[in-house]
C-alpha cells in the first residue's frame, strides 16, 4: 500500500467510524510524544541537541497542566472511561501493565501508561510508513490522540472484514484464539447480516477501494427484535408488513461500524493469510455449495472447534524483546551472543 493512500484510510476511518470519539491535536501533544520516545530509548531527559522543545533536561518528567485539563474534560464528556488510540493503532499489546488489565483509560496517566509500554504505538510514532511500497516521499503527519466513550463490548461478536476492489472477500473472526458456540452455529446468519450492512452503509462511500473494517454484531439486541417481530408480524395486516417489520432488523443497531484499518501487512490477517487475500486463491473453496452460487459471497472463516483454541497473540509482549528475539531465532546476532556467554561461563566453570 502506498504511503499517500494509507494516509488517505487513516483519515477516512476518522469521518466514517460511529460512534462518540474525542480528537485531540495541539502543541503539547507534539512534546508528550517526543518524550515518549526519548523514554522509551533510555534518553531520560534527552540532550539538548536532540531537541530545543526542553532547554533544561533532567530526570523529572515533564508536565502538561493545559493539556492534561484538555483530556481529562474530554474524558469526562465521554463518561468519565474512554478507549485510547493515535492516528492508527491503538495499545492493544500494553494492555497487561495496566491495574484492570485492560485498555480502559479514566485519567491522562492511564493513557500515558499504556501508550509508554506500547511496541504498536512506537511503531506508529517512528515507522508509520515501513510497509509502504512506492517511492513518494512519506506525507507530513499530524498525530491525533483520540479517545472513544468506553463500552464493554462481548470478544465473541467482533468480526474483521476484508474489502478487495470495493468488494467484500472475507470475514473472519475477531478473537480467533477462542472457541464460540453461537458462531459456528450462526454464521451463515452472521455473513449476511455483515454483507447487508456493508452494501448499504460501505461500499462505494470509502475513499478507497481495498480496506479493512471492524465491525460488532449485537446479539443481545437482535434477540429482543426477533421476539418483537413475532408477535407483530401474525397480526400484520398483509404479507408487505411483516416484510417492512423485518426489514428494520437491519436499522436498528444490529451491526456496529468499529474501525477501519489498512489493506495490507500492518494489519492482523487473522484467520486469512495476506497472500490469499491478496491473489484471491484458496478463498473460493471455502465457501459452501449455496454460498458458491451467489454472486460476490464473501469467504467466512471462525474457530470451529475447541481442540484449536490458542493462547493470546499479545503474550509475547509481556517478555522484554531480547527473549523473545532469542526464542524464535528472529535476531541471529543475539543468539550467536548468547551462545558466546554460555560457552564462556562453561570455561570459567
């Protein structure tokens, strides 16, 4: 994906998504991420040749009175818990140094907490463009910090979608690591109700046509309106009603817009590998036999049994970085280091 259309996504996802967010963008904002990254890297306070934004450094961390009282007041309007992000990714990874273990932020420190311990927000602040592949120089940022009013919302009925030449080719389940019962049971339902809520709200409307979107299927609600529906369509005065009385299904909240995110690498394939979402094979034979006779079906991919249940992808994040490196052989000059000292510590013994 070039680095001009990635950014033009970006941007997209902030007009399109529902929901009440918070935008925040000011000049403090700038000096907080530079000492992020000056935190991050062991420069506590940072040489005066890194920057003229601290003239004095020292040990003491630096304080945002105007900003703080910006973020708290928009903390408070979304109801006092808010969901934390910058322009793209959001600290999933940091979720475990939190107190609630959970992204749920009620003051600036929260935030700064998470944000500080997150390798997915360091990423965005250093290498936003690293899987870019055109040759245009990378565009001028402005980082956003944006807060999203808290709800507690059910893994279960999260679904990642994948949309290739303004077409819907696959649908996978968010939290893949777990086994749901209702999914496997309900997901040719689930399918059409996403596709249905795609076309009318989606497709065609985005400023690009390859993308990736988050949607969440209320379940809880759409039981309460099949119950309604039943006991007003018998008494429906002719077949057309009770048609119109299904037709609100699909109007009243049964599918939620979440997030919009990059077609491509930087964003978590899930149960799809990006090779097949981007050439398009082996995504044909998943569908069933009714599924293949409808025209641009999109391919649905979910946990079926419990024996594939795997451990969170975040875990690995709670290690520091040199053992994780060592475990999986991604970092060849620290294993050979590392061999090095245990052969050294064999001498010595």
């Amino acid at each position: 994906m070039s680095s001009g259309r990635a950014w033009r996504l970006c941007r997209s996802a902030f007009n399109l998504s529902v929901g009440r967010s918070y935008f925040i963008n000011s000049k403090s904002w700038v000096i907080i991420l530079w000492w992020f990254l000056c935190s991050r890297s062991g420069k506590v306070g940072c040489d005066s040749d890194d920057s003229d934004l601290i003239t004095h450094p020292s040990h003491q961390a630096p304080e945002f009175p105007e900003f703080a009282a910006k973020v708290q007041e928009a903390i408070s309007s979304l109801g006092g818990s808010v969901f934390p992000k910058l322009n793209w990714s959001a600290p999933r990874d940091a979720y475990w140094i939190a107190m609630n273990s959970s992204l749920k932020c009620k003051t600036l420190s929260d935030i700064f907490l998470l944000f500080k311990s997150s390798d997915f927000i360091t990423r965005d602040l250093t290498q936003p463009f690293i899987h870019c592949t055109d040759d245009s120089p990378d565009p001028s940022l402005d980082y956003e910090l944006v807060l999203r009013k808290w709800c507690e919302l059910i893994p279960g009925a999260e679904f990642r979608c994948f949309v290739k030449e303004n077409k819907l080719i696959g649908i996978s389940q968010r939290d893949y690591t777990q086994y749901y019962d209702h999914i496997s049971k309900q997901h040719e339902e689930i399918c059409r109700s996403i596709q249905e809520f795609f076309k009318r709200n989606i497709q065609y409307k985005f400023l690009d046509e390859d993308f990736v979107f988050d949607v969440y299927r209320d379940s809880r609600q759409f039981t309460v309106i099949v119950q309604q529906l039943t006991r007003k369509c018998p008494r429906a005065s002719s077949t057309a009603s009770c048609e119109l009385l299904v037709s609100q299904v699909f109007q009243l909240g049964r599918i939620w817009l979440i997030d919009f995110n990059p077609f491509g690498e930087v964003t978590d394939s899930l149960l799809f590998t990006w090779e097949e979402l981007i050439s398009g094979k082996n995504l044909k034979g998943d569908q069933s036999e009714g599924a293949a006779t409808e025209q641009d079906y999109p391919v649905f991919r979910c946990t079926n049994s419990k024996v594939t249940v795997q451990p969170s992808p975040y875990l690995s994040y709670r290690l520091p970085k040199d053992f994780v490196d060592l475990s999986t052989g991604e970092d060849v000059h620290k294993l050979i280091d590392f061999l090095k000292l245990k052969r050294n510590q064999q001498d010595d013994d």
